[in-house]
C-alpha cells in the first residue's frame, strides 16, 4: 500500500476535483491510502461525499478560508487553533505577513500560467512563502509517500522543497513547451510575471531557478488530461496523454423528475460553475453572465432547462425562474450530460471533457482566457460553437443575445455537431482514462528507488 496526497490549486471550483476524484478512486480500488488538501468549500464536499479526508493546511490564511471573520475570535480559543498559534496576536502576525497586497491588473485575458499568478498574488514573496511553508507542514505532518498535484505551485515547490517524488496532471495549455492559455494570438511583451518572485523563494531553499513558470506544472512523472488532438503537447519524456478524467459518484442518481421531462422538445443542460467568487465585488472569472444570457433567451424558447451551479447559491436577483427552467445546485454530470440534447456552460476544462465524452454537443460562454482556449479547441473539433463575452462601458460582461440564439439553433438543428462528439467520445474512451492513470502512477511510484 502506498500512501498519496492529492493537491489541487485552492479556488473554490470542482474543474480539478472532476479530474482528481478518479484517479484517487482507482488508486483507492488498488488498496492505496489517499488524502485531498483542496481548501475551499464547493470541492470540501464533493471530497466528502466521495469518502475522503480533505486535509487544510496549517496557516491563518486557510483557517480564514473557513471561518466567518466575525466569529474568528472564539473558535481561536477553543479549538486546535490556539494550541497551534499559542495566542491571537501570533495568529494576526502570521495572518497580516502572509496576506499579498501586490496584484497584477485582473483581466480576462490571462495569457499563460505565470501571468494568473501575477493576478492571484504571487508577486508577493511574503504571500508565497507562507503558502509554500503551510504546504511542507502539511506533507510532513501527513507523510505521502508521493504528491499528485493538479496546478497547485505552492504545493509542487514544497514537494520539491521536502524531496518528495511529484506527478502533475495538467493541460496542455500549462505544459512549458506550448504558447500558453492564449495560443491563438502573438503575445504582447511586458506581461506580468511572478517568476522573479518564485525563484527567490525556491534558491532560499536550496532549489535551482526556473527559466519558465511553467516549469513548476512538469513533474517527476506528468500526466496530460485529453489526447494528441485535444492537447497537444511537444514530445517530453515523461508526459503521458490519458484521455478524459471525469468524477461521477456511483452512489449519486439522477432524481425522479428528470425521468418525467418532456422528451418531444429539446433538454438543454446550463451549467455556471461558480456564478460569482465574491458577494459583493465583481471579478474576470464569475460566471453569472452564462445565468442571465440562458435566461433571457431560452425562456422564450421551445426547450426543457436543467439548471446547475455545482454546489454554488444562485443568485437572488435571477429568481423566480421561467417556468421552462428546473435548477438543482449539483447533479451528476455525466449521466446528466447523456440524456441532454445541448449543454451551455463557461468552457471549465471538465465541461468540455463532458461533453465530448458523453458525445453531447456544446454552445460555450467562456468567461476568460482558459477557458476560451477549451472553447476554441471543441469548435475546432466541429463539436460545438462558442460566444465571446465583451465588456461594456460598464465594465461588466456581456454578450449579443442574437448570437448566442442563433448558435443554439443551429447546433441543435444540425447533426454534424452530434456526429463528431460521438467520434471524440470514442477517442477519447481509448486513452484509458483514470484507469490509465492509477496504472502510470503505480508503475511510477514502485519504479522510485526510494520506495
């Protein structure tokens, strides 16, 4: 038996936990023992609900991830915080030191990995170390004999940091070797980067510097979701393709209504993700554009909406919903996706995947740059269409309802569309999957001359 943590970049989506789910179920069949760390609410329970310990790493930024600021103060004192912080102004310290007040200018168009991290806050060195040191206790504290990270950086370095063997499960489009998320166009000079930030933390550890921050996304054993024509990557050593990884919970059916839709016209599955990141603060990558656009069109059409956000609340201001719409926060995707006749949603790499695996075609709203790159590459394929969202004078998204309309009809209406997701969805299926990946990662990790 081996024991593995699983990491994924901490924002509160299920994209990568949709990816990570089946590849720890596989390892878990073989008799593995996994952990996730996945600090955000939305994946906190759907690790949960599949059955495994989602561990949080040990730092005030994290304990406030989960703890309304009101009400910070109490549990502090009575619970594992206090023993582990000794008093509330070692707590504040830590806390103050580690927040990033440096930000790149957030933008929608997000050209590679490196400039996301400029956006998130990782040009600032204090904010990444803290990050870095609550990763290495946490691996200390949890032993894995292997760390398999889904575009987690801090969580790579500190498996790099504490000498531990690292597989990454990325895309193609964070591979070093490729032009980025915006792979479509020239990239302009002078974007911003955290790279000079990284490399003074990781040569503080004894690490060697990086050339690329891509790099961190490489590691002793790498896995690439998709294949050859979906993500390309150059010939690396080490790079495996495995196809689609999607998570479904054998448990978890679809509910008896579904059964009772009218199937004279046609279902349409509009799928959100995470409709906004702030209560009160509009950010590049919400969501709730995709909400108000199926809405104002599709109510007004012949068709059955099946409403989803994954877990997320819907907002106040959408309610009521037209008469056609039926919403449930969390259904389970790939049996949803085979029943339906279209999917509409924001490009997420694990939507796309969906759709091409369940053969259902899409019309796309991608609501930043990688998502676009997802969007692009499925109406490349001939497997759906995609609508750019523009910002008004406003500063706000929108997109041409007219557009939007007309690309519904025409995927539904023509059968091309049908037709090639169903070829994808058998290409895809060669590629093994999940079952491919728990067998790359076996073969690694007994191949490790330190295991």
């Amino acid at each position: 038996m081996r024991k593995f943590l699983f990491t994924t970049l901490p924002s509160n989506d299920l994209g990568l936990l949709t990816r990570s789910l089946p590849i720890a179920n596989e390892l878990r069949k073989l008799g593995h023992k996994i952990a996730f760390s996945s600090p955000a609410k939305a994946p906190d329970k759907l690790i949960n609900s599949a059955g495994f310990e989602n561990l949080t790493p040990r730092h005030p930024l994290y304990q406030l991830e989960n703890l309304p600021v009101r009400s910070m103060i109490i549990p502090f004192k009575f619970n594992k915080h206090k023993k582990e912080y000794g008093n509330i102004f070692s707590f504040l310290f830590k806390l103050i030191r580690g927040i990033p007040i440096k930000f790149a200018p957030s933008t929608a168009e997000i050209w590679n990995t490196d400039h996301a991290a400029a956006i998130a806050g990782m040009l600032n060195k204090n904010f990444v170390r803290a990050n870095c040191e609550a990763y290495e206790k946490l691996i200390v504290d949890y032993n894995p004999d292997c760390i398999v990270d889904f575009w987690n950086p801090f969580a790579c370095i500190a498996a790099r940091i504490l000498k531990k063997p690292l597989i990454t499960v990325i895309q193609a489009d964070g591979h070093p070797g490729n032009n980025g998320l915006i792979w479509w166009k020239d990239h302009p000079e002078n974007l911003p980067t955290a790279l000079p930030t990284i490399n003074k933390v990781i040569t503080y550890y004894g690490l060697k510097p990086l050339t690329k921050f891509e790099e961190l996304n490489i590691g002793d054993l790498t896995l690439v979701v998709g294949t050859p024509e979906t993500d390309a990557i150059p010939d690396t050593e080490n790079c495996h393709h495995i196809g689609a990884l999607l998570w479904e919970n054998p448990d978890v059916k679809l509910p008896e209504w579904i059964e009772n839709i009218d199937r004279n016209k046609p279902v349409i599955w509009v799928y959100s993700g995470n409709p906004r990141y702030r209560r009160k603060k509009e950010t590049v990558f919400d969501s709730d554009i995709i909400l108000y656009a199926s809405i104002k069109v599709l109510a007004k059409e012949d068709v059955t909406v099946i409403l989803t956000t994954g877990h997320h609340e819907l907002p106040e201001e959408l309610l009521p919903l037209p008469d056609n719409f039926h919403f449930s926060k969390y259904l389970p995707g790939l049996r949803l996706a085979a029943t339906c006749d279209l999917m509409i949603h924001h490009g997420g790499y694990g939507s796309c995947q969906t759709g091409l695996y369940t053969g259902t075609p899409s019309v796309i709203i991608p609501t930043f740059s990688e998502r676009e790159s997802n969007a692009r590459r499925i109406a490349a394929l001939g497997a759906g269409e995609y609508v750019l969202p523009k910002t008004n004078s406003n500063n706000k998204k929108e997109i041409d309802l007219s557009e939007f309309r007309d690309k519904v009809k025409k995927v539904l209406s023509t059968p091309t569309y049908f037709e090639n997701a169903k070829i994808y969805s058998e290409k895809l299926k060669t590629y093994g999957g999940p079952e491919k990946a728990a067998e790359f990662i076996e073969k690694f990790v007994n191949a490790d001359p330190t295991h």
